[in-house]
C-alpha cells in the first residue's frame, strides 16, 4: 500500500476578528511560512441587488522546517 504524502502547502483564511498583521505573526508562531496570499470580495444579497460585505483573506502557507 502506498504512503500518503503530507500536505506540502495550503491556503488558511484569516478570522474576521483579526488584522492582517495580527494573522501573520499568528501563522509565524504557528511555525508556518507564508508563501502566498490571496483576497476575494464576499457579498451580500439585499433588495434584488449585491452588495458587497467584506474581504475573505487567505494566506498560502508551509510548514516551515527550520522550526
């Protein structure tokens, strides 16, 4: 039977209660290595028409493996 691989990489998205710097010295502390990051608009329907919420922020991390 084949060995599974660890996952090398994967997009965590940050709370809504938190700063973006916040996140990162989180993710830090966490041992990850922040390789990426990414932003896509969240909305809302009202009325008939969207409108838009807020920001839904990811960071593309790995493990770092000097920790």
């Amino acid at each position: 039977m084949a060995k599974k691989r660890a996952k090398r990489s994967e997009w965590i998205t940050i709370k809504e209660d938190e700063t973006v710097a916040e996140a990162y010295e989180r993710l830090l502390a966490e041992g990850w290595q922040v390789i990426g990051r990414r932003e896509e608009p969240v909305f809302i329907e009202e009325d008939g028409e969207q409108k838009w919420l807020r920001q839904n922020i990811q960071f593309h991390v790995k493990m770092n493996s000097q920790v």
